[in-house]
C-alpha cells in the first residue's frame, strides 16, 4: 500500500485541565503503540498517521479527561505548502487567530462540561406558579 492509499489526517489535541498536563498528553502520545507523527505545538500536540491510528490515539488521550481534553481535525497536514509559513514568506499560519481565539474559549466550555455532568434536574426548585396579568401589572405598580 504507498502512502496516498493511506487515509491519513491530522488532529490537534489541546488541554484544559488542571489533572492532566500537555506533557501528560504527548507522553500518552509517544507511548502508544502505532505508527504516527507527533509535532508538539505553543497550543497543543498534532498528530498524524492513518485515520485509525490517529483516531486510537486521540480516543486515549481524551479519556485522561473528557470534559478537558479537546480534539480539532486540522484540514492540512503539517508542511503543506498552503499552509507552511515558509512558503508564504513568513507571517502566522492562516487559522491561527481563529484557533487562538477557540482556545481561549476552552477554559468556559470546560467548566459548562463539567456543570453538566453534576447537573441533576431532581434537585430543581420547582418553579413558582404563573401569575395573572392583572396581578403582574398590579406589582409593577406598586414598585414605582
């Protein structure tokens, strides 16, 4: 089989979390058993090898900590020349404001993950019964 019959991508693994490292991750990474390539990066760890591979990988390193562990397929892989800064004279990558903003947000997305999952619905006070018209108008007035 040569390497275009291969089904290969790349996947940015990205941590929030206060249990897991970056470095937790990679090592997760390097440790694993398959035929991949990892680039350690300012955001995260790429990885890139066949689809199953990659997706293996991932797959553990998310269960160290799902509500902390981000997972994004990166459309180019590494060195591609639409891609590659040495090609285009330099400059940050395109999609690197956008990934930095996402990143940004993680810290937010993480903690909603986590209310989430703690979240339980009997535990709801129930809510109050409605309120006629007139009444609602009633208590508007008298607070002016």
């Amino acid at each position: 089989m040569s390497g275009e019959d291969v089904d290969e991508i790349t996947k940015i693994v990205v941590i929030d979390s206060e249990s897991v490292l970056p470095s937790d991750a990679a090592m997760k990474i390097y440790e694993s058993d398959v035929d991949i390539t990892i680039k350690e990066t300012c955001f995260g760890t790429m990885v890139t090898g066949p689809r199953d591979s990659v997706e293996k990988v991932v797959a553990e390193v998310r269960a160290l900590d799902p509500n902390h562990v981000f997972v994004k397929q990166r459309g180019f892989p590494p060195g591609d020349e639409r891609r590659c800064r040495a090609s285009r004279g330099g400059g940050p990558r395109p999609g690197f404001h956008y990934l930095r903003t996402e990143v940004a947000s993680l810290p937010i997305i993480s903690r909603a993950l986590d209310e989430y999952e703690t979240y339980n619905p009997s535990e709801k006070e129930e809510s109050p019964d409605k309120i006629s018209p007139s009444k609602l108008k009633d208590i508007i007035e008298s607070e002016l």
